[in-house]
C-alpha cells in the first residue's frame, strides 16, 4: 500500500496519475448528485418570486425521512444520491434555508453556487481577447511566486516536524499562531475528498478519518473487455472494489492531508486540522 505522506521527509508532490483510464461502474457518484442542476435555475441571490434556486441538501437519517421533509417544504428533487445522503433539489421559497435547519429529517441546505472558475482561453490567433492574457498573467503569478516562496521557514512553538518545509501553508497563513490560533477546524465539519481514495490507516490522516461516511462507487477494471489491454491491473480483493479506507493511487490521501491532517507530534498538518475527513471515491 502506497503512503502519500512521510514522518521524515518534506511534503511530497502529489504523483502522477496512471496512464491507463480508470472506468466507472456502478454508481456515478457524488460528482453527478451535486452537479445536475436545470439550466433555467437563478443564482442564489438573485431569485425572485417564482423564480427557482437551487440547493444542495444533507439528509440526517433515512432517504424516506429526508424525501418526507423536502416534500413538506415544496422543494423538487433535481438528482439524489442515497448512498450518502445528499441530494440537488429546487425550490421558489426565498425562506428555504432557514425552514430546511428546521427539519428534523435534514443536517441542513447549502445554496449551490459556483465558487470559482477557469479563466477562458481565447482562439488561435486571435488577439485582445482577453483569454490567452489571462492564462500567461496566471503563469507568470505562478512561477514568480515558486521563485520567491523560502524552502524552509522558521520553527515556532507548535509547530508540527516538518512544518518548516511547509512554506505553502506559511503563504496562506495555516500556521499554529494564525489560522490555528482563531478557527483550525471542528470534527462536526465533514470535508469529502473525491479522488483515488483516503489511506485511512496513514498516522497523519487516521485521527481525522470518518471510515463509517465514506464510500467507494469505483470497480476496479483489471483487463479492457474488449481490446484485452490492462486497465488497472490485478485487483488487491477478490470483489475488486476496494475498502473504504483504500487508497489505490497515493493522489487522494495526498490530498487529504493538505485538507486535514492533524496536528499531533507526526509529519505535517493540514490547512484545517481539526475537521473530518470522508473518503468519497468516484
């Protein structure tokens, strides 16, 4: 088993994705439950009446219970996704959030809303765009700030081992006497990871680690059916869907850390260290 992170050296760079495409069985996954939205829908914000909004909600116990509550609200279930509880549904309530933490058969809503996006890319030739000079500013931020970022910085009290290597955390201020000192997390915030899977049993990832919320919606595919060329190789289980707490390439643990690894004597710490981790492989 492939560890993303090490107790006596820096931070590695996340590694290289295999060559062979991995095909997805079974399940589409949270990607698809979160992102299947009607084209027709308003931003949060600027929804009038009648005009529908769209929301990410989180069941708390059964999918009937949180059907059951959704109905009560007059919502419209756009996609659903049982195996974790989550569900894009639609509503014209401008109030829908603050009745949605009301119910008992909801953790609660979310507005879904874009919060971010790749800078557009213009035609070939074509000039003052904007596209393709937003791409080299992008680059040129980039390498400048990689040329001026210190390989080591200075150990203060609470930090972690190889928090001195950590210049990128220095950067955004994820160190124990700025973020961690006003806000480094708390475990009732679940952060799941979408990507090749979550070492649970890593020392710097299991304090942080919800194996009972995590999920795998990957079969692996040893052999192309149909050319007869290797895809992912001999499966680890006789199933060929991994544990939970598998993490088939080193990306996602890689990743996770980043996220949250905890502060505890080991390694390095994450950017939040006190949240929840949930492996949702996909």
């Amino acid at each position: 088993m492939r560890r993303a992170l090490r107790t006596t050296a820096a931070p590695p760079p996340p590694p290289p994705r295999p060559r062979a495409p991995r095909r997805r069985a079974g399940l589409v996954g949270l990607a698809a439950a979160l992102l299947a939205v009607p084209a027709a829908v308003a931003l949060p914000g600027t929804a009038g009446a009648g005009t529908a909004t769209s929301y990410v909600v989180v069941y708390s116990g059964s999918t009937e219970a949180g059907r059951a509550a959704l109905t009560a609200l007059g919502a419209t279930v756009e996609a659903e996704n049982t195996a974790i509880g989550v569900a894009t549904v639609t509503s014209t309530d401008a109030a829908f959030l603050a009745k949605a933490a009301k119910q008992p058969g909801l953790v609660g809503a979310a507005a879904d809303t874009p919060i971010g996006h790749a800078p557009e890319v213009g035609t070939a030739g074509a000039s003052g765009a904007g596209g393709d000079s937003a791409v080299a500013k992008e680059k040129a931020d980039s390498r400048a700030g990689g040329a001026t970022a210190p390989r080591r910085g200075p150990r203060t009290r609470g930090d972690e081992p190889l928090a001195d290597l950590q210049w990128d955390m220095r950067m955004i201020g994820a160190t124990p006497d700025q973020s961690y000192r006003q806000q480094p997390g708390s475990k009732k915030v679940l952060v799941g990871v979408i990507d090749t899977g979550i070492d649970g049993s890593h020392p710097d990832i299991a304090p942080n680690f919800n194996k009972g919320l995590s999920r795998n919606f990957v079969t692996d595919i040893p052999v192309d059916p149909v050319s007869g060329e290797e895809m992912d190789g001999p499966c680890e289980y006789s199933s060929c869907v991994d544990p939970v707490d598998h993490d088939d390439d080193g990306h996602g643990t890689h990743v996770a850390s980043t996220i949250a690894s905890p502060i505890n004597g080991l390694g390095l710490a994450g950017v939040a260290p006190g949240v929840t981790l949930v492996n949702i492989r996909a």
